[in-house]
C-alpha cells in the first residue's frame, strides 16, 4: 500500500525551535553547516562543514564544541553503553576515524579526549567512507567504503588492528552489526546485493539478498523490537534477518533516510505526494527509541528529501506526515534525530523543529470518535510493555487500556455483536465491576456468553458466591452436565463448595452435589444429599461407621430424626456407639462423643426403639440391667464416674424417659388386641417398677411421681411417696382405695414418723359407716391414739360425732379410758397444788420470822473444818457456821451458795426474757398448743410491770 493509503493521524505537532527571548531560530545554528548527525545519554551531537562536533542539552543550548577534524565531519555515531562517539571526517591526507571519551576533557584544548585514531585507507590509497557502525561497547566498528571494501578496527582505546573484512566492487550503502551470543553478524547493504558477514571468520559470508539500497535508507531496529535491518527502496520497505528477508511494508516514494524513532520508522522522502494527508488525527507514544546507532545517518549527497513521515508499522498508521519550511514541498531536510521523547528536525535553511507527540487522553478521543477501537488498544497495549520508557505511570496505562476493551465491549454490544463484545469484555476482568457486564447478558438467548464470562471470572478466583451460582445455574439451563463435572472436579478452590452444593441440588445434579460433600468433606451436605435427594441409607451408615465420632455426632443432630424413622435398627447402633465408645479427654478422663439424652428426640413417635436404645444405654454405659434381661446389673464394669454432675443428670433423664415410655402403654400396643394389650401393659408396668427399685439408677422421684400419677399407676405412686416421706400422700392413695389393712399398716409403719397419720386415719374411718366394718379398724385407731395420747377426747370425740352412725357403744371403751385417766390426773393435780400451797405456806412464815423475831444459831461445829466453833466466828441467815478464818471475805455461804447463785441466773434469765414480746410472739404463732406457750411464760414471770 502506498503512503497515502495508510490511515493517517496528526498525533504530533511541530513547532520551530527559536531563542527564548525571540521568534528567531536558534543562534548557534546559524553558524552551523550540518552535515552529520547523532543522539544518546541525554545529548544530541551534530557534525558541521568545518570539521566541529557540537553537543547539545535538554534545552538545546550548546554544552560544548570541539574540533574533530580540520574539515567536513562526515559521519557521526553515539555509543549507548559508553559515553564516547565515533567521528569520521576529512583530513589533507584523507578521511581519518576518531573515538571521543567524552568522560575525558582534555583542559589544554578543552575537547574531549582522543583515545583512538585510524585512517581509512586501503593499500595506501584513500577511498570516501560511505557507511560507518560500531558495537555499542566500541571493541569493533566497520567502515564501509565507496570502492566496495569493509574494513573492520578491533580492539580497545589503547590498541586496535584494522583488518579488511570484505572485498567487493559494488558500493557501501550501509552496515549495522548483530550480535547473537559469542559471534558477531555483520549485515552489508551495497547498491546491488545484502549480505552477512562473521567478523570472526571473513570467509563465512552469505548473500541474503540481490538487491541493494542506496546510502542513507539502511535502518538496524532496537534489539527488543526484533533486530531487524531495514532496508527503503523506492516501491516498499523491507525488513531481513540473518536467514533472509522477511516481510515487507509497500511505501512508495523515493527515500533519502530511514532512522527509528521510539515505535515509529521516521523516513525522509522526496515524494510530495504525503503531504496532503498530514496533520489528520492523534495517538499514543510508547518507550523512547533513539535513532539507531548503526544506522547510517551522514548527510547524503544526493538531494536531499523534504517530506518527513513517521509510520506505526505495526498498527498500519501514518502518525505524522508533513514538510518544514516555506513552500509547496519544503525546505531540505538534514538530519532528523530522537531524544528525551522528542523528534529533531534540521533543514537546510537552518531551522530546528521539535516534534512532540500527543497526549493519550486527546488520541484516545480521536480514535473514540472513529470507532476505530483496534489501534487504540494496539498503541495502549504498546504503551504499558515497551521498555525504556518511564514505568511508573504503568498502572494508569493498564487502567486507560481496561477503559478502551470497556468501551469497544460497549460498541459491538450496541451493534448485537455479542460474541465480539463478551471477547472485549473478558479482557477487563479484575479491573471492571462484573456485574456491568452480567447485567448486559442475564438474556436467556446470551446465556453462552454469560457463561463464558462466568467461567473467565472463576479462572482469575475473582468469583464470588453469587458468580458462582450464576454459572452453575447457566449450565444446568444449558443440560450441559459435561462442563459442570469439569467445573466441579478441576476447578478446586476456585468457588465456594457449600455455594456449588446447594445449586446443584436445586437443579436436580445431586449425583455432582455429592461427589462435591465427600471431596470436600462436607459432610453435613453429604448426609442432607442422602438423605433427601437420593435415599442411599445403606451408604449413610457406611459413611457414618467411618466418620469421627465427633463430626457425626454434629451431623446426626440435623438428620438423625429421618435416618431414625428410615434405618431405626443400624440408626440405634450408631447412637449407642457414640454415646458408650470411651475415648480420654485432655485430663485423662473417659468421655463419650455425645450424651444419651442427645438422641432421644429422634425417637420421637417410635417408642419401641427409642425403649431398646435407652435399655442398651443403660446396660452399656452404666452396667444396669433391668429385670427380663436374664442377667444382673454390674455397675462396676462402667468406665464413668456415676457420681458426677453430668452423667448423674445424664441418668436421670434417660430413666424418666424409660418411666414414660413404660407406663405410656397406648403407643406402644396400639395396634394389638385387648387380651394382648392388657398382656403387654402389665409387662410394661412391672419393667417400670423394676427401673423405679432398681438401686443403680437415679432419676427424678418428683418427676416420676407425676407420671406415675398421670399413668394411674398405683403401685409405683406409693413406692415412690414411702421413698419420698409422704406418708400423708400414701395414706390418702389407700383412702382413695378404701383399703384398709392397707391404711392401719401405713399407720403402724409410719406413725411414729408421722404422728397425724393417725388422725388422717380417724378421720377417714370416723366419716364411714359401720356397714362397711370399719369399726374394729376404728377401736385400733382410737387405742393407738389414745397410746400416744394425740388428740385430746373432746377433739376425738368431735371428730366422731360428725358420723351420727357411730354410737356410744363403739366408743364406750376409749371414753371410759380417756375419763378415768382425766379423773386420776386431776385428782394428782390437786395433791400437787395442796403440796404447793402448803410449802408456800412454811415459806411465808419463815420470812415473817426472820423479819420479826430473833434468829437462834445453833451450829457448834465449822462447815469447811468441821471442827469446834470457836470466836471469832461467822454466821449466816442459813444457819450455817464458819470459823472466820475458814471464810475470810467471802458474804455468801459456801454451802448454799451454789443453789443460791442457780436461783439469781434464773431471775435475771426471766428478765431478761420478758421484754422480748417479740420473741412470744413467734413462739406463739408457731405452736399448736398456744395455751401451754402463755403458760410456760407466766411461769417465767415475763408480764410482770417493770
């Protein structure tokens, strides 16, 4: 395609370089014939008519000038890995090169210095230098020379050896060096042919191509970019390796220069027919890439091309395409060089212009506005991988790229183009919000892209738990089971399991939903699986055998009620396994993985095996073994400690639970006939009381009394009212029964704990007819209370009198008792108040006769020495005598001084008692014979005025 045919953007513009202070171009260009030129290490070098090198700054200000040779410089190079350039210029004796250490000012001249010169002669005769290129670490360097020879120069700054490397008869359009590992390539390029060349082996030549080019249209491309020479003829440029040539570009036009300027080919032509598309639109630059330092850059001598385009061969686009200068077709262009991420160009009315590309974001619009998606992520993709270029604003490169697939998604979307748009789509994952994209396909006739996205999202593990169930439930619409076994079985860990599970279920895989819960062991879900999709339950109690013990009790507390109603005989081993197999906790104590009591609710509305479950617990876990089972308990053979808290509590329960389903005889022979029921229930009552006697056991009495109550079981209600003391209640169940032997011998057992069971008895018997015999029950009654002297006979015989059928004569006999004991108890009770009275009597005397008459002692003897009295001697008003030195100080009289101190402390005991109203007050509410209390505190003198 010819130059005009490319699609063209104006994503530079030019500007004249003038002076700061004017529109004036520069002022040392003024003074400068341009004849050569070079760029690198932040500098650009031109060579001059006068044999000067000028080295410019950033700022294009002159850093210093030197005199290489003493006329033209005609070729120019800037090595990259050493700051040093290699000259080739006119001299009286001949073409002469020099390498410049730029490092090194020489401070006489002020020049660098000069560490290597050679002349270019060939067997003394002088030829001009038509093409010059060095390694980039100056250790070799090729002068091509118009008469067809090569020469090589080998060899550091201190010595060199010039050997000829080729002899031809076509002239040195161009050379350039490749070096591939230990050996060097050299690639020659004359007027007729190209061809490579080992500069270790001259002999090791190859001719890779009969055509040639002229000088100044031989590019070497950057070495990341492929190490291809590049070759400008008139129809097209071609591109060659060291195989041959390769690919070409068709670019009409006669060319006079080719030089690489970041990721464009810069090619000065003398075709006017580009400029007309020049200035069209604008795009992305990528890494700096300087002009080529093997390519030929000497002013040619042919005229010299006016039209400057710079060519995306990559992306097939024209970035810059324009003239320089006043004029249809421009002034001559002199040398075109690339630094610090600029284009320089010099034409020969000696003018600079500066080429400086476009901003992303004003490209980026320009493309937008032509649709032309393709380029932008092209030149944005270049953007973020050339290296070289400065790297830290390679995130907001990656982020303009995830905007352009974004908006070329969005324009093939718009144009039903969904397939093209889901493939721009997928390559923003990790930068765009999925939902944006998910929203766009949830159509059920794109479910093929959506799933494609889906699967995309999980590959990255950027999926989350509703993606996945999106996916999963676009391929169960899709019937496509194939792709979700693949999903399921190769993409581990990148989805949430219980997520995949439950999908599946929900779409009827439970085959895969299963595969899944035992992979992964989840295995609450593998059960839940078997249970209510596929009804395996053999396989359940398989897996359940095998699981530990912990985990399945954790498992069971969710499905044990269904496997409970489906397998109740396998369910009911595993239940007693888990509660009976003995296994050490931290402390060295024997634990189980459950307790019993944590089964029984699965049992619920099967009673008969929830009776064989708690039996074998029982024995098991504890060594008890109710009646019928032909062997005695053992409790020594359990392993658990029967006296702590939990597995007492454990008991308790798995007993009552076994009382109720015992006496709960309905359900359990609901289905069987009377004479079997009746059978059956009383087999079932003689096992409750079995358990209920057992000693090895412990439950719950009160809980067990209210069943029994409830269950009308009679005679596990009275052995558990004796266990308990409530003889009152035992009593009153025989009443109920109008047993009453039964009443007389509770009575007798437990009426010396109970005393009012006797009353209860009176009562009861007091309230029935004679008919009924009761009265010789009613005689032993009334002997035993009249024994015990319980109730006072007018109470008895209130009591009795609420029966008008009870006689006098019935009674006769305990009345006749009651009245002589009455009658003799208070005849000794008026003897005992005559003695009172009388001993009151003498005593009120005897203070009378202390008070008025003379007290005569007549003790002749010492109490204490029980010798003679003798004076002096000391006398008490009790009569009793003491030697005074048998007493010494003492006032009170040893003899009656101990009940004389007993008779003060219960005086002062009385009165103290006797402001305490309080306390008579409780006393009195308290007993039942509030008479005997009032009595009992008169005596003490406690309402006496103090």
């Amino acid at each position: 395609m010819s130059g005009t045919q490319w699609r063209q953007f104006g994503f530079f513009e030019a500007h004249e370089v003038t002076n700061p202070d004017s529109s004036d171009p520069p002022t040392w260009l003024q003074d400068l014939d341009v004849t050569c030129s070079s760029s690198g290490r932040s500098h650009l070098f031109l060579g001059d008519s006068a044999g000067q090198v000028t080295v410019l700054s950033q700022s294009l200000e002159i850093v210093y000038q030197f005199q290489a040779h003493e006329s033209k410089v005609t070729h120019l190079q800037c090595a990259k890995q050493r700051n040093a350039v290699v000259t080739v210029g006119e001299e009286p004796g001949g073409e002469v090169l020099r390498v410049w250490n730029l490092d090194k000012m020489d401070k006489a001249s002020g020049k660098p210095v000069l560490v290597k010169e050679v002349e270019v002669t060939v067997g003394g005769k002088v030829f001009p230098v038509t093409a010059v290129s060095m390694l980039q670490n100056l250790t070799q360097i090729a002068v091509g020379l118009e008469n067809g020879v090569v020469l090589l120069i080998r060899g550091g700054e201190r010595s060199s050896k010039t050997k000829v490397l080729l002899e031809g008869s076509e002239m040195i359009t161009g050379l350039a060096f490749y070096e591939n590992g230990k050996q060097t390539m050299l690639y020659v390029v004359t007027l007729v042919r190209i061809l490579t060349v080992d500069t270790g082996n001259k002999d090791v030549q190859r001719t890779i191509d009969s055509q040639g080019a002229e000088v100044g249209t031989v590019a070497m491309m950057r070495a990341d970019a492929g190490d291809e020479l590049v070759v400008g003829r008139q129809e097209a440029v071609y591109f060659y390796a060291l195989n041959g040539r390769g690919p070409c570009f068709i670019i009409e036009g006669e060319k006079s220069r080719l030089t690489f300027f970041r990721t464009y080919l810069a090619i000065v032509s003398r075709d006017s027919s580009a400029i007309a598309s020049a200035n069209l639109s604008a795009f992305s630059s990528l890494s700096d890439n300087e002009q080529s330092p093997v390519a030929d850059n000497a002013i040619s001598e042919t005229p010299a091309g006016t039209v400057l385009t710079l060519y995306d061969l990559k992306n097939k686009f024209v970035a810059f395409s324009g003239t320089f200068g006043e004029g249809y077709r421009g002034r001559a262009i002199k040398a075109v060089e690339g630094e610090w991420g600029e284009l320089f160009v010099i034409t020969d009315d000696r003018k600079m212009y500066r080429l400086q590309e476009k901003d992303m974001d004003t490209k980026l619009d320009i493309l937008f506005s032509k649709n032309m998606y393709n380029v932008a992520i092209n030149l944005a993709s270049q953007s973020t991988l050339v290296p070289g270029e400065d790297t830290k604003h390679a995130d907001g490169d990656q982020g303009t790229l995830m905007e352009i697939y974004k908006r070329y998604g969005d324009h093939l979307y718009a144009r039903s183009e969904f397939d093209a748009a889901m493939t721009q789509y997928l390559r923003t994952i990790g930068h765009l919000e999925p939902s944006y994209v998910i929203r766009k396909f949830l159509d059920a006739q794109r479910i093929h892209n959506l799933t494609s996205y889906l699967q995309a999202l999980h590959e990255h593990k950027l999926a989350n738990i509703d993606h996945t169930t999106l996916l999963l439930n676009c391929y169960t619409k899709l019937g496509d089971s194939e792709k979700l076994d693949r999903f399921i079985k190769n993409e581990k860990g990148r989805f949430d399991v219980e997520t995949v599970i439950r999908v599946c279920r929900q779409s009827g895989y439970a085959e895969q939903a299963l595969w899944l819960a035992q992979e992964y062991g989840e295995h609450e879900w593998y059960l839940r699986i078997q249970v209510d999709d596929l009804h395996r339950y053999d396989d359940i109690v398989a897996f359940l055998s095998k699981l530990d013990k912990i985990e399945a009790v954790r498992c069971l507390r969710k499905h044990g009620y269904a496997l409970a109603g489906e397998v109740p005989r396998e369910m009911t081993d595993i239940f007693v396994d888990l509660c009976t197999d003995v296994v050490l906790d931290a402390n060295g104590e024997p634990e189980t993985a459950a307790m019993p009591e944590e089964f029984i609710h699965f049992y619920v509305g099967r009673p008969s095996w929830c009776v064989k479950f708690l039996e074998r617990i029982l024995e098991k876990r504890w060594g008890v073994v109710l009646i019928g089972k032909g062997r005695e308990s053992d409790v020594r053979t359990s392993p658990f400690q029967r006296d702590s808290e939990a597995e007492r509590r454990s008991m308790m329960i798995v007993c009552i639970t076994l009382v109720e389903l015992y006496l709960n005889k309905s359900q359990l022979s609901a289905d069987d006939d009377a004479e079997t029921t009746e059978i059956q229930d009383r087999q079932w009552k003689e096992r409750a009381m079995s358990l209920l006697r057992n000693p090895d056991v412990a439950y719950d009495t009160e809980q067990a009394l209210v069943l029994c109550k409830q269950h009308e079981f009679q005679e596990a209600a009275l052995y558990l009212y004796q266990r308990m003391s409530l003889y009152q209640d035992m009593i009153r169940q025989h009443m109920r029964s109008d047993d009453y032997a039964e009443i007389l011998m509770t009575c007798q057992e437990h009426g010396n704990k109970d005393p009012n069971l006797w009353v209860e008895a009176l009562g009861y018997f007091a309230e029935k007819s004679p008919a009924d015999d009761t009265e010789r029950y009613l005689q032993q009654v009334l002997t035993s209370i009249d024994q015990k002297n319980l109730l006072p006979p007018l109470q008895v015989i209130q009591i009795l009198s609420r029966n008008p059928s009870i006689t006098v004569g019935m009674v006769r006999s305990y009345i006749s008792k009651r009245v002589s004991a009455e009658q003799q108890a208070i005849s000794e009770s008026k003897k005992m108040i005559a003695s009172y009275r009388e001993e009151t009597k003498k005593m009120k005397k005897e203070l009378e006769d202390l008070k008025t008459k003379p007290l005569e002692f007549k003790s002749t003897k010492c109490e204490v020495c029980q010798q003679p009295l003798d004076i002096p001697s000391v006398h008490y008003m009790c009569r009793h005598g003491y030697h005074a030195r048998c007493v010494g100080d003492e006032e009170e009289c040893r003899v009656c001084a101990p009940e004389y101190r007993m008779v003060k402390e219960l005086i002062r005991s009385q009165e103290a008692v006797g402001g305490k109203y309080e306390v008579f007050a409780k006393k009195l509410e308290a007993s039942e014979d509030r008479f005997s209390v009032i009595a009992e505190w008169f005596g003490k003198n406690a309402f006496a005025n103090r």
